[in-house]
C-alpha cells in the first residue's frame, strides 16, 4: 500500500503518474530566488497565505534571445493571476539601487501619482524601505520615483513600514509639517522586531538588522549598501524552527558591525541561519577589504558568522551571474564564491547560484521549501508554481 503523500498549502501541479485521493496539506513556507543575473528579487510565500516581494528587478533585455535572465514581470503576474490576486501584502526594497528597483515603475500601482495607477498594475498593501528612501536628495529615474511614493506614504501615515533610527527622520518630518510623534508607529530600528508579523499567526518573524543609519545631515548619499535593509527571518512550520539571514548588498564594514553589535547585545540566535541570501552578488566586498589571490579572507566577525552560526545542512544563495573561473572586476568573484562553498560544504550544506539553477545554460527560479524538514531546496519550478509534493519530515532530532 502506497504512503499517504502530503502536500504544501500553494497550488500544486500534478504530474499524470500522482496517485489520486492520497494527498493532503503540510505546513510550507517557500522562498522564491529569481535568477535576475546580478539582480535581486526574493517572493515570500507564507502558507497562511501573505505575500511578502523583497525587492524587484526586471532587468532582462527582450530584444536578445541570448538573454537567459528571466522575464520577472510576467512570472510574478502569472503567480498573482492563479491566485486570483493584485497585489502583495508587502513590497520592501532592500536600497534603492539599480539592481534591486529595475522596472517598479511600469510593473506597480503607485498611490503618489496618476500615471503609475493604470489597468493590470500590481497594489503595494504596505511599502518597506530604509530611512534612505525618504531622505536622500539627488535620486533619479527609478530611484526618485519610489523615493516619492514612500514620502507620500509617509506623509498620509499609511500603507507603509520606514526601517531607522526615529531621529533619522525628525528633520524631514518637521520640514513637512509633521512631527515624529505622529509617525512613530511607521518607522522600526535596528535591534526590533517587526511589528505585525509572529510566528503564531503568519508563520514569520522578521528581526531588523539594518540600517542603522549613516547619512550626512542634508541627506547627501555616503552609501546605500551601508544603509541597506538586512533582516533576520524566523520561520515556524509543522513545529520546526528555520532561520533565514536576507543580507542585503551590505558589505564587510556593514556585516562586521551587524553581527559585533548582536553578539553584544546576547542575540546569537539572531544570526543562526540556516538559509543565507550572501550579500551583493557574491562580491568579495561583503567578506573583507582584499579580494585575495585564491580565497578572500573574511573579517574576524563575519568569519565568526559564517563558522559558527550556519546550522547543520545551511544554504548559501548567491543571486547573480555564474561564478567566473578567471578573475573579474564586478561579482560575483571566485575567491569570495570559494570561501563560501568551503564553510557550506564543511558543514553539510550547499551554495547555490541563481544563474546556474538547475544549470547555466537554462536557469530557473531557485526555490527553498520550509517545512517541517526546515528548508529544501525543490527541483521543480512550474510557471511560478512548484510542483510540490513531499513526504512528512520526521518528528525526532530536530534543531529548533
């Protein structure tokens, strides 16, 4: 007699060999990685239904066949349209760079302005972004136009989360006639959790890390990496824990005085993780301040991070290009790639590529099933659905 198969709480595609009236649902959270070259765009999926778009970066090029980055727009919508939605729960943008915005401007509903509100536009319910995305002076194209759309969110003191030090934001607010007081309740700082998001309700906790602040005060750019939004995920599923670290583009100066702050502070387990976006594309930048002529060398405290707190079994997710066997400018680099896959591979895990997912010549969306199994990486991706069908994780011997 065949076992009873359990099945996740999103669509499913069933192949024609799947045994009939033996199916039935598990707990499943899923983490969506969408190979965007150099690029990021992460869908979370919770299973009690909230969606959660870190960033959105429509950047392949339709007019070159030999693009095989993919087509971002349309694989969101087609997801949206199965689930007979318009819109996310939440949309946050991580900075306001290029690589992490490319494209917002056609694909949302925009509340600030009439002409970023046509038919087929996809609804924010509520807007994450750094303290950067308000403040900052002299942003442009893309940039400016999310930077309008979260000051006016601001200003109407809804449908948005603003991630800083509350002071950050004093001046601006003053400037616009209001006072802090008044949008406290919008804005979280490094060191909190998120409001509005637990483990019992939505299966999610999110733990802020950054940024914590390094502007000029007439809002003169210093570095969006610095300033980017780096958040520590906590997953509860079937009664496991799984940690998640989204690092951003934060690089090696930013990470070090993340995780020297919380082990300071006694927050250890707000590093444990057992699946890590790597911050900025494989760059050896977010490692240390020499690229190295074989392997980059890590600074004391991200070594500290990468050695110590990756659980048993840890997935490194580089969104980027393949890793180059020569040496390059840009990343991802391949003395950063190979220190990776040596602290993964001594501990059981793995580091995976989005543009090589399943392989370089035909990537698809890289997806991470949390379940009661913590995470793992599924093998099919159908259209924006997963075709997924597991069995029941054992019940001993888990780390939680």
């Amino acid at each position: 007699m065949l076992p009873k198969l359990r099945l996740s709480s999103a669509r499913v595609i069933h192949g024609s060999d799947q045994p009939e009236g033996m199916l039935e649902k598990m707990a499943t959270h899923r983490l969506n990685f969408f190979p965007l070259g150099n690029a990021d765009c992460c869908r979370i999926d919770l299973d009690a239904g909230r969606q959660i778009l870190l960033d959105y970066a429509a950047v392949r090029d339709p007019k070159d066949p030999n693009d095989l980055r993919c087509d971002l727009g349309t694989a969101l919508r087609d997801e949206l349209q199965a689930r007979k939605r318009d819109y996310y729960d939440v949309v946050g943008y991580t900075h306001l760079d290029r690589d992490h915005i490319c494209g917002s401007s056609d694909f949302f509903y925009l509340e600030h302005a009439q002409k970023y509100q046509g038919s087929g536009r996809i609804k924010i319910r509520e807007l994450w972004v750094p303290a950067a995305a308000i403040i900052e002076e002299g942003c442009e194209d893309e940039s400016r136009i999310i930077r309008q759309e979260a000051r006016y969110r601001l200003k109407q003191g809804t449908g948005i989360r603003v991630f800083s030090r509350p002071d950050q934001l004093k001046a601006w607010l003053s400037k616009e006639g209001l006072s802090l007081d008044d949008r406290k309740h919008l804005i979280t700082d490094a060191g909190q959790v998120l409001p509005g998001w637990t483990t019992a309700l939505d299966g999610v906790e999110f733990f802020v890390h950054s940024p914590f602040a390094s502007r000029l005060e007439d809002g003169t750019l210093l570095d969006r990496n610095k300033d980017s939004l780096v958040l520590h995920a906590t997953f509860m599923a079937d009664g496991t824990t799984t940690r998640v670290f989204f690092g951003a583009d934060a690089e090696h100066e930013a990470l070090t005085e993340i995780i020297r702050i919380t082990r300071a502070m006694g927050r250890e387990e707000r590093l444990e993780s057992d699946v890590v976006k790597i911050p900025h594309h494989t760059s050896y930048l977010s490692l240390g301040p020499e690229k190295g002529k074989d392997k980059t060398q890590p600074t004391d405290q991200i070594a500290y991070f990468y050695e110590k707190k990756l659980l048993w079994r840890t997935t490194l997710i580089s969104t980027s290009d393949p890793i180059p066997s020569d040496d390059s400018d840009q990343p991802p680099h391949r003395q950063a790639a190979t220190y990776y896959k040596e602290q993964v591979q001594a501990q059981g895990g793995e580091y995976a590529v989005t543009m090589e997912h399943p392989k370089a010549s035909a990537p698809e969306p890289l997806v991470i099933e949390i379940g009661g199994a913590k995470a793992k990486r599924k093998k099919d991706y159908l259209g924006g659905i997963v075709a997924a069908v597991t069995s029941r994780a054992p019940r001993a011997g888990r780390r939680g």
